[in-house]
C-alpha cells in the first residue's frame, strides 16, 4: 500500500494557479557590492557606456532620497532633486538597454505616487517598462509582467501571454517564473498531459531554490501514487517542510512511517509528525497520537 493516508490528504489538493501562488510585489533592484563603490565612480562606468552601472547609480540616489524622506517625513528639495536624479539614471541605462535600469523605471512609475499619481496611463508606462526590460533579458521582469496580467480576470489569450512571461524569466534563471510557468502550464494544459507537462518548470523552480516550486515538484511526484516517484519527491518534501509547509512535513513523515521512498524510521516520522503538527497540521497531530513510537512511551 502506498502512502494511502497521505495520498488523500493531497487528493482534494487543486495544484496552485498562478493566482494562489505568493506573487511578490516589485521591488527596486540593487546590488549590494554597488554600494561599497563610490557615486562619481558609479557615475562615471555608467557614462563609460557600462550602461549597467545606470541603475546602480539610480538606486544610490533614490536610497538617499527614501532616507531623507524617512528622516524628515515629506519631501523636501533636496529628496526630490536626488530622486529625479535616479530616474535620469535609470532612463540613460533604459534607452541604453540596460535591462535592470527599464525595470526600475517601472517600479518608480508604480512606486512614487508623488512623482508619477497612480492612474491608468502611469500603469501602462509602468507595463511598458516591464515588458521593455524583460524583452533585453532581465528575468524579475518577466515575472512581475506575468503578475500583472495574472492578477486581472484575464481571457484564455492573456493567460498564455502571462505564462509567456513566466517561461522566458524561467529560461532565465528566475526561479519563481518556473514555478508560476508550472501553475499556469497545468492550468491551461489537457488534464491527461498537464501533470507531465508542469512537472519540468517545477523541478527546474525546485533546483534553483524555490521552496514553493519545491512543494509543487513533490505535490507532483506524489499524485502518481508510483514507488520510484515517492522515493524522488523525498529531497524536495525535504526542502518544503524545512522551510515551514505543515502539509510537506505531513507527507514526509507518513513516507517515513511507512518506508515508501526512503527507509522507514518511526523516529524520524514521529518528528515530523510534531512539527507539522506544531505548524498547524490537524492531521499530523492525529497521526503522531498513534505512532508506534509515540505509543510505546
């Protein structure tokens, strides 16, 4: 019998459309190694046509303005010459190519309400950035495009653009797109191929850390109620319950329990018990009451 508890607390489980998945809200882009470099010389590579220092040297300006903002708690002459001063950086960089740069033009258009009121018109600049940067290869841009689409009440054509966006920031390395390309490959695949057609994007997601993705992967492998893929859905299930996810812990330990996929250990599978039972798992709470291990003490 394989994992016969556990396969139902998953069966009812619908695998997370991109609209349930955690969408992270754009954020300015930096590095951190651009602040230990001083602005005239941040200025200067930008100026050198090292077109990537643009944004850098936008975000040390904008980094300033927030604080004196912060500090004095409205805008001032000096806040707002110092964030106008960014956003001319990020345009340089922009109509340059730099990707990051036209990002960050987006997220200042979205962003700075006092520059740019949020209106119709500035969510469409704010769009256009978006896809400008995620068209020269900049792969949160892909995604924060795709989230915007994915959170309208979109037709069946706007979702297979937002799942376009979604697969080129994947290709990119963006491990969230992967796994928001997953959420919407299944939702828009034939039900006898979706499984297999979203389980790559959710590997891939899984592989570059993404502990969502990772939970996806192993939600995946699990529902095919098949020995070889239980035994592969333990590294991800692994990765999900260390980062908090009561169900992953779950699962995890009626493997354990039950010596499916990995070799059985009523230990091990009594503390997983506790901990998605400390995570709120009703479910787990029942079980690690009848654990052999438990019951012997």
């Amino acid at each position: 019998m394989i994992l016969s508890k556990a396969i139902l607390a998953i069966s009812s489980l619908i695998v997370l459309t991109s609209e349930e998945v955690s969408l992270s809200n754009a954020e300015y882009s930096f590095e951190a190694e651009s602040y230990y470099l001083p602005d005239s010389v941040l200025s200067s590579l930008c100026h050198d046509k090292h077109f990537s220092y643009c944004s850098k040297r936008g975000i040390a300006s904008i980094g300033i303005s927030l604080s004196s903002y912060n500090k004095h708690k409205k805008s001032t002459d000096y806040s707002k010459k110092l964030l106008y001063a960014g956003l001319e950086y990020f345009n340089f960089g922009c109509s340059n190519g730099d990707g990051e740069s036209c990002y960050n033009l987006g997220v200042s258009y979205e962003s700075v309400p006092s520059l740019f009121p949020l209106t119709p018109a500035s969510k469409e600049i704010s769009n256009s950035y978006y896809n400008r940067s995620c068209e020269l290869g900049y792969a949160p841009a892909c995604r924060v495009s795709g989230n915007l689409i994915s959170l309208k009440k979109s037709s069946p054509k706007q979702t297979l653009l937002a799942k376009s966006f979604f697969e080129k920031g994947c290709e990119l390395g963006d491990s969230s797109s992967c796994n928001l390309a997953g959420a919407l490959t299944f939702k828009t695949s034939p039900s006898h191929h979706a499984k297999a057609l979203s389980l790559p994007y959710y590997r891939y997601s899984c592989l570059m850390g993404d502990k969502d993705g990772c939970f996806q992967y192993a939600l995946m492998l699990v529902s095919s109620n098949n020995h070889d893929n239980f035994r592969k859905a333990i590294s991800p299930l692994k990765s999900s319950c260390e980062a908090g996810n009561s169900l992953a812990c779950y699962i995890l330990g009626m493997s354990y329990l039950e010596g499916i996929g990995c070799k059985r250990d009523l230990e091990i599978s009594s503390l997983l018990f506790r901990k998605a039972c400390s995570l709120g798992d009703k479910n787990a709470c029942s079980e690690n009451t009848h654990n052999p291990l438990s019951l012997s003490r």
